[in-house]
C-alpha cells in the first residue's frame, strides 16, 4: 500500500525498490547494448513555447502591478 514516503536513490536501492542500474538510456546503452536510440520525447513548438513565455512574462507583470497596490477592482 502507498505510504507516501520517499526515498534517495541510494536508500531505494538498500530498500529492494530500485535495481541500481540507472537511467533508460544507462540501461539500453550498458545491459541490453542497443546500437540506436531514439528519443520520442515531443518538442515544443514555436507557438507552444512563445504562449508559455507570454504566460509567464504577464504573470510577472501582473505579480508586479499587484505588489505596488496600483491594481483596482470596480
């Protein structure tokens, strides 16, 4: 059953709930010897990565205007 406890790599390992041998890429390159790999990891876009820019520049914006006090509901 779930406990929510965590622990560090190294206690995992001495615990039994890891095996120690690393990353995926530590595993297919070292134990399994894959000649290629390939990383399906989606990118993100141009559009993707301006909108979170924008999202997180008027956030800041906004952070700012809220701490000086001269932002007003009516």
């Amino acid at each position: 059953m779930f406990s929510g406890l965590l622990w560090t790599g190294a206690k995992s390992v001495e615990l039994g709930l890891s095996d120690g041998l690393g990353s995926v890429d530590f595993v297919a390159r070292e134990v399994i010897k894959a000649e290629d790999i390939f990383d399906y990891t989606k990118k993100q876009d141009f559009t993707e990565r301006f909108a979170k820019r924008f999202g997180a520049a008027m956030a800041g914006a906004f952070g700012k205007v809220l701490a000086q006090g001269q932002f007003n509901i009516r």
